[in-house]
C-alpha cells in the first residue's frame, strides 16, 4: 500500500482500477493491501468496507475479493497416463535411481529465492554430509524474457557460483548433489520430474500463486511427496495445511525442514498430501473461471443500498401537511447537529432559538405526535440544549435512549451492560495529536463516544488528516469492541454494534406497543448496523426545517378531533 503513496499520479490509476465491476485478486493479503491503499490515498472520497469499495464521487460500488488461481488437474491426469510420459519416468528412475530426489522449478528471478534455496542445501549437507551421495537437488531455472540487463547477469552469475561451490564440496567421480539446467524444459519432463520427487522445494521471496506447487501435488498420486513452501507464496494460504511452511531468509531453518521433509514417516506424507490434493483437486483453473464470471455477473444487479443515499426531494408540503392533519399517530425524527442547530452554534454551545423551541414544542405537546430527536451528541448536552421539551432523545449515536420526556429515565439498549472505556486512554493521544496538527479541528468526548471534528479545516488538508487518522486508529484499537467511522466531516469511535439505525429500532417498537423498559425490547446489537441510518444528521437544511415546523404547529393547533390513521 505504500508503494502507492510514491506514485505522481497515484489517485489517476487508482480510480482507474475502480471503473471496473470486479477487483480480483489472487490472495487475501493482496484485498487489503489494495483497500488499505485506496483508504489512505483517495481518503473520505470512498468508504472501504468488507469486500467493496463505495466510490462517494463516481457513485459505484466495486466489489474487491481473492480469486485464487488453480490449474487444470485433468489435463495433468491426462498427460500422466501417456506412453511419452511413462517412458520419460522410467528414464529418469534410471539416471537417479537409488537417490532422493528434490526438485526446484523456478525462473531465474530475484523473487523466486534460488540462492536462499542452494545456501539451505549447502548448509543440510554441511550438517549432514553423509547426505551427499544419498540427494539430488533437480534445480530448473528457466532465463526470463527480460534480455542479459545488469541484474539479471549478477543474478545468474551468483546463482551458477553456489551451484559451483556446494558441488564441488560434496561430489563425488560418481555423483554431483546438484543437477542445474538453465533452460527451460518440456512439459513431459516436469510432469515426470513432479512425479518422481520425493521433495519439491519452492522458496519465493515474494509471490503470487505458483503453479508449480500445485502441478506437483496433481502429479504425487504414488509417491506422496513433501512441499516445502515459502510462507511469501501466495499458494502458502491454500496448501499450508498440507506442505511444510518456510521462511527463505531464514536458510538454517529450511536446511531443518528439508531434513523433516526426508525423513517424514509414511501416515505424516499421506496425510499432508490428501489435504493438499483435496483444495487441488476441487479449486482448479475451471472452478477458478467461473467463479469469477459468475461474481461478474452478479455485479449488474446488485446496486450497493448505500448508492441510493442521494439528495431527497423536497418535501410536498401541501401534502405533507394534508396527510399530518388527517392521521392520528405521526412520527417525527429530526436530527440535531446540521439539523436544529448549526456547527457554528453547536461548537459556541448557543441554544435553540425561541421560536423553534416554540414550535417543536408545539409538536411534542400534541398526543398524536411523537417527536424524536436522533443524535451523536452526548446526553448531558442534549438535555441541555432540549431543556424540558417532552420529546423522545437517541444520544451517542444510540448508546443512550429516552423513551418519554425530561422526567424518562434514560435507558441503554446495548446488552449485558454498558460499554465500558477502557479503550479510551489510548486513544485520546491519538485525537490530541491530530487536533494539534489540523487547524480548525476540535475533538469532542463523549460519555462512551470519541470524534474528531474538522468542519473547519482546510478541506484538502483535513481529508488526508482523517484518512491518515482512520489508519492510525485501526492500528492503536487492535480487538477493542470498537468502530471507526469516517464520515461527514468528522472521524468518530463508538462501541461496536452501535448505531441510529439500530436505536431506531427500539424506538419503532416502543411507537408500536407503547412505552415499555428497554430490556424487553429485543436487542439492537447488530453484526455490522453502519452508517447507513447514520446518516440522519444530513437532512434538510435548517431554515427549511424551520419553516416547515411553523406550518406542521400550525396545522397541529388546527386539528380538532382524532382522525383516521394513515
């Protein structure tokens, strides 16, 4: 993820790669890197959740997910059951008989670790010379197509230099340990080589899928070889439960494993190669395919919900006001911050003006309306701004509810307990450095709630602060029951499961069967309720609010009699 960060046109091609449907990758590692990057470079612009990107400005949602590639097992069954391919085994159980063989297919390439794998076999056979009669190291190292550049030469020369010493260590006028060819070779003969190891050595530094691994456990269908596989090969999070895992920087430990590997009994091998030849044999190349064509596919109809979150239209207020006089229970929810008050007002701490308060107390004082203030603010200020207007108060972004008026106890829905705030402590280090290095930011702490406002930041500067914030977060929390939003202008930490959405649940069923304690009302914990409710805080702007409140007291001052509900 890093990487993108140096790029001069890095938010270019990362927008690029989100005009497409599907963003496959081959390993799970490679998903969150790309999400990672996408977060910290292209910042509040996308919301990165579990296995899709929200792009906020092209208005797509793209799904991101692992892929892993596999290979064609019938054509491997096919090959081997060939007269070419026998008679090609024979040969070779003739040129090595008598020797365990290890086999080592891999291009000549920095990533692929050949040195590091040639260092392990020198050290095996340093530690146990009487080794060097009884192995063959079959190492292939096909020449890529890049042409004899610089690093490619000192790579080959090194390579050819430790094939050099080790054999002429331990050989004998009989035997060479290790048996190099620097070309490529047909597929007949790795299919008959992958037949006959009895170890395939694999030591990537750093690697996607490799086929290679794959192609020899189709191949060990007698023998039930050993892998050794680097743990930096992406095929590693397939095939771990099977082969044994390596660290290629670390050559004395892979000089252990091929050592294990060797001297592995019979049940170990069986087992390990039937966990591997099971994810082979069911995740091939076909599997691979439509797999990803049917994920394709599925992509047109499925419109993300959160793509839907546009604008409203204005509310018809001749009907509005015709459909509130007629009905006999209406709900109302207001938000408050960007809704009754304002950012400038809510960070000067200035009240409701007195004729909102006149109006929404008109409201509230009908029977027949139930009017609901929904808030991330923290309940104590809610009190305070709301005084004693008998309204109904979701606070902290649902930690809190009061189900009645300023006389209603405050309850939390959240179960066992309430949260607790242990978390806090360290992240409140994290807020005040940020708070510090963003003018215009202010950090709000509430009872079991953080947010790092920066409304009044410069607008540029301020989005890469809260992206860079997010990181840090996510780093800091570890396994704290704990989520980050980023939205709105502001970075907020909350209890994990808590959200509007879910508070408002328990709001519906109290409407519905009255006012009740909140211990009967059936949890609103959710596995993840985001921000999708959340977002009540962007409604109408304040002055539309405030006109229309004038005529819903009007027409609330006006109905007379109970009507039929709607």
């Amino acid at each position: 993820a890093e990487i993108y960060h140096t790029l001069p046109h890095r938010k270019t091609i990362l927008r690029g790669v989100l005009g497409a449907n599907l963003i496959g990758f081959q390993i799970y590692d490679y998903v969150r890197h790309f999400m990672t990057a996408c977060a910290s470079v292209l910042g509040t612009d996308v919301n990165v959740e579990s296995t899709y990107i929200l792009d906020a400005q092209q208005r797509t949602a793209v799904t991101v997910d692992a892929f892993p590639v596999g290979i064609d097992c019938a054509h491997f069954q096919s090959l081997l059951a060939t007269r070419e391919l026998k008679d090609k085994v024979i040969e070779l159980q003739r040129r090595f008989d008598g020797k365990k063989i290890v086999l080592g297919i891999d291009r000549m390439d920095y990533i692929k670790g050949i040195p590091h794998k040639l260092l392990a076999i020198d050290k095996f056979l340093s530690a146990h010379p009487t080794w060097a009669g009884k192995i063959q190291l079959v190492q292939i190292a096909t020449p890529i197509m890049r042409g004899d550049t610089a690093r490619y030469v000192k790579l080959r020369n090194k390579v050819h230099k430790l094939v050099g010493q080790i054999n002429g260590r331990f050989s004998t006028l009989a035997h060479a340990p290790i048996h190099y060819l620097d070309q490529p070779i047909s597929p007949c003969d790795v299919a008959a080589l992958c037949f006959l190891a009895d170890v395939m050595m694999i030591t990537s530094l750093r690697e996607g899928m490799n086929a290679n691994a794959f192609e020899y456990v189709a191949c060990q269908q007698r023998n039930r070889g050993v892998l050794i596989l680097s743990e930096f090969a992406g095929s590693a999070q397939t095939l771990g439960s099977g082969a044994i895992l390596v660290n290629p920087f670390n050559t004395d430990a892979m000089a252990l494993a091929l050592y294990e590997a060797l001297h592995m009994p019979e049940a170990d091998r069986e087992e390990r190669h039937h966990n591997m030849n099971e994810y082979v044999q069911r995740f091939t190349l076909q599997y691979w395919s439509d797999d990803f064509s049917t994920e394709l596919m599925t992509q047109e109809d499925a419109d993300h919900e959160l793509l839907s979150l546009e604008l409203p239209e204005p509310l018809p207020r001749s009907e509005l006001l015709d459909s509130f006089a007629k009905s006999s229970r209406r709900l109302i929810l207001l938000g408050l911050l960007g809704t009754l008050i304002n950012y400038s007002d809510f960070k000067e701490m200035h009240p409701l003006s007195d004729k909102l308060w006149g109006d929404l107390l008109t409201l509230a004082s009908d029977p027949g309306n139930c009017v609901v203030v929904i808030t991330g603010r923290e309940r104590g200020l809610v009190s305070q701004w709301l005084g004693d207007l008998p309204v109904w108060v979701v606070a902290e972004n649902g930690v809190f509810v009061r189900l009645g008026g300023p006389s209603t106890e405050w309850a939390c829905p959240l179960e066992p307990v309430e949260p607790n705030n242990d978390w806090k402590a360290s992240i409140k280090p994290v807020l005040k450095y940020f708070e510090e290095r963003t003018p215009g930011s202010i950090t709000e702490s509430q009872e079991h709630t953080l947010t790092w406002h920066y409304r009044d930041s410069d607008e540029d500067f301020g989005e890469i602060q809260a992206s860079d914030l997010q990181l840090h977060l996510k780093e800091v929390l570890g396994n704290q029951p704990v989520e980050v939003f980023l939205d709105s202008k502001m970075v907020q930490l909350r209890p994990y499961g808590v959200s509007k959405g879910a508070a408002l649940e328990a709001v519906l069923e109290a409407c519905t069967l009255g006012p009740r304690d909140l211990a009967s009302v059936p949890s609103t914990r959710r596995e993840r309720t985001d921000d999708t409710t959340a977002r009540l805080e962007r409604e109408s702007n304040t002055s539309s609010l405030h006109e229309l409140s004038e005529d819903l007291a009007t027409a609330a001052a006006a109905a007379e009699a109970p009507l039929t509900q709607e």
